[in-house]
C-alpha cells in the first residue's frame, strides 16, 4: 500500500461522515466507526499495511514543533498526550496533516481549534487510531492476535525516531515568548 492509497482509506473516510469529519469532540462522532467500516472491506494483509504506514505517519509528525503546538492548542504535555494529537491529526486528512507539519501555526486556522480557543467546545486529539485498526482486523478476522504479530515484525525493521524530529525547543511548555515568536497565531488564540 502506497501513501496516496493509505490517505485515500481516510478520506472514504471522512466523506463518509461529511461535515463531522473535523471534531473529535462529538458525543456521537461518526469518523471511529466510517474508518472501522473503511478497514474492514480490507483483506487482512492490507490491514497490516495500514497499521504500519499508520505508524510511519504518526512517527512524521512527532516533532517539536507539534508538540508545541498541541500544548497550546489542548494543553497536555504528555507522551500520550501528544500520541493522541498526531492520530487526531491524522484524521484530519492529508491536506490538513501536511500543511500542519510544514507549519504547525497553520492549526490557528482550523474552525475547531477557533472554537477551542473561545471555549466553544471541539477537540482535534483522539485517543489512536490503532484501536480503530484493531476492531477493523478482529471484524474481518475475529480475532487480532495475527494483527499484532505482524505489525511488531515489521516494526522491528523500521527505524523509529527516539525523540522529537526537528530542531530543538526549549521544552518549557510555558515559555510565552518562544511561543509567541515560534507560533504566533495559535499563541495570540490561546495566550491572553
């Protein structure tokens, strides 16, 4: 599986769902379950395939630009707070994923994060979007064992980055005035 036709799963996706593909914050989101749905008209292999390309993707936009910016944006600082915001990311799409690493101030732009900034409601982050992959697989399998044989196989040969991609932050998550220089449009949403 090649990343157009990884991208193109999302966005069945996404189509499928309409105007709720942007908010995690949903009580009843519909994007979960339409990718579930999308995964499970794969073979088994091409499941696979996509829970490692998920990985590859994931693993791209774990930088320290993000991770500044997720801070801003949903206030965690963690690891797995972090984890959630590349896969909330994810199924944002490919547009929205690609500009958001080549600038992630391009996220002030985003109607759910406004939102968020004006304590509207919206989230972008979701918990990963390997659960999703999983309940694909045990739907067409009914089981997920085989699932995680595979992907740590294929894992074992990928070399996977053991800390932010890019250049260094101070990782002050409440340096206002590297956040403001670095990120200026999502710093004058969430920085009063």
């Amino acid at each position: 599986m090649d990343m157009n036709e990884w991208w193109g799963l999302i966005d069945r996706a996404r189509a499928a769902v309409g105007h709720h593909a942007d908010d995690r914050a949903l009580p009843d989101d519909p994007l979960p379950e339409a990718l579930v749905d999308v995964l499970a008209s794969l073979e088994p292999a091409e499941i696979v395939d996509f829970y490692v390309k998920y990985v590859e993707v994931a693993d791209s936009a774990y930088r320290y630009s993000l991770c500044m910016a997720a801070y801003l944006i949903e206030g965690s600082y963690t690891d797995d707070g972090f984890s959630d915001f590349r896969s909330g990311l994810i199924l944002l799409g490919r547009d929205t994923f690609s500009r958001a690493l080549a600038h992630p101030d391009f996220l002030a732009d985003l109607p759910t994060v406004i939102r968020m900034s004006r304590e509207e409601g919206g989230w972008i982050g979701y918990e990963s979007v390997s659960y999703l992959i999983s309940d694909a697989y045990q739907k067409v399998r009914g089981e997920t064992d085989s699932l995680d044989t595979a992907v740590e196989t294929a894992l074992k040969g990928m070399a996977r980055p053991d800390k932010p991609l890019g250049e260094e932050w101070n990782r002050d998550p409440d340096d206002e005035e590297q956040m403001k220089s670095r990120l200026p449009k999502l710093a004058a949403l969430f920085l009063s």
